[in-house]
C-alpha cells in the first residue's frame, strides 16, 4: 500500500512538471505545434481543462494552470499524510 502510494505520488510530481514545461512551451512560438508538443499537449489538456472555467485576468492572462498547479499540490500534500499515517 505504501509502496503505491509513493508511486502515485512520484507520478503527480512528474506531471505538475509536465504542466509548467507546456505553460513554458506557450510562449515560444510554434512549440506546442511540436511532435512533442502536441504529445504534451493530450497528457495535460484534459486535466487543465478543468480549470478552464476561471476567466483570464484582463482577458489575456491565463491563470488556470496556476490554480492547476496548486490543486495538484494539495493533493500530493494529502497523499503524503496519508503514507505518514500509514508509517
């Protein structure tokens, strides 16, 4: 149980990465149009369209991904209790 949780945990870490890395790619032009952008693209869309539903700031800034970011985070921090319980 442990061990799967640490995984699942190693794999969240993983993915925030794979977020900010697809934020950053959005401010180079053409790299989310990449191989490796559009492959980016399908493993962390589903998730960010979530949290689509909160309007840019001023119309322009996208802070979705920031608000992405954070959930994810508090959902490492709770799965990290939770292994700390289990010790």
């Amino acid at each position: 149980m442990l061990e799967i949780l640490s995984w699942i945990i190693r794999i969240a870490h993983y993915y925030e990465y794979a977020i900010v890395i697809y934020v950053l790619m959005s401010w180079l032009p053409g790299a989310q149009q990449s191989v490796f952008g559009k492959w980016l693209q399908r493993i962390v869309s589903p998730y960010l369209n979530l949290f689509r539903i909160i309007p840019p700031i001023g119309g322009m800034i996208d802070i979705s991904p920031i608000v992405a970011i954070l959930a994810l985070n508090f959902a490492i921090s709770g799965l990290s209790h939770l292994v700390l319980i289990f010790l």
